[in-house]
C-alpha cells in the first residue's frame, strides 16, 4: 500500500485534534502523520517556515499540497471524508478555503490551543 504523509505543527494542540480525527478516519491506514518538528523536511522538499505556516500532504509520487489544498486532498483520501469532499468542487471553494484556512491558523490559540507558537502566530487582523 502507497504510503501518504501529513506534517503538522505537532506542538499545537488544535492541530494536534486535527491529526487525531484523520487518524480516526484514515480506515485503510494510508496516512502516516508526522510533526515537523521532528520530520526530515528536505525529504518532501518543505521548508521548516512553510511547515510552521500551514499542513503539508505528501503524496506516495511525491506531490505536495498544503494548508486548504491539503485538507480537499485529505477529505478524498479518507473514507470517511469523502462525503465532503464535494464542497471543493462548487465554484470557488478553494479560493474561499484559503482564507478559512488562513484566518483559523491565525487564531489557532482561540481554538484551544495554548503553546507559545499559536499565541506568538494569534496576531488577529
């Protein structure tokens, strides 16, 4: 089986709730989940402050999507997330994605997250 790789901010504790619901729908196992802290980041070709920006997803071919285009990659690779993948099929959505994805991680401290990363990145605008 093709091997998949999810690098997070593994010392942000809303990322880190993010990670375990993929792991509770990864049914099939195909998703290795890997803080960047710890990764080997020149491997997938990440730079530590692209890491520190957003998620990455690393396909087994090598391709790399990140922060929402990630998350539209993950929805149709998990069984459990296909039913909505199809929100990233209606016009625009991806556009629109980017900017949740955005305002979410900036505020990342709000949504329970309390290390010093989510709080220096809180700067709200």
């Amino acid at each position: 089986m093709e091997r998949w790789t999810l690098i997070y901010d593994g010392d942000c504790e809303f990322c880190q709730r993010q990670v375990a619901l993929v792991e509770r729908w990864d049914a099939h196992g195909r998703v290795d989940t890997v803080p960047f802290q710890t990764a080997d980041l020149s491997r997938y070709g990440v730079s530590p402050q692209a890491a520190e920006e957003a998620m990455h997803l690393v396909a087994p071919s090598g391709e790399v999507w990140r922060a929402a285009a990630a998350a539209r990659e993950l929805l149709r690779l998990l069984p459990r997330g296909r039913a909505l993948s199809w929100l990233f099929r209606l016009p625009g959505a991806i556009f629109v994605a980017e900017h949740v994805y955005r305002w979410v991680a900036k505020r990342r401290h709000r949504f329970g997250c309390s290390s010093a990363v989510c709080r220096r990145s809180g700067v709200d605008r």
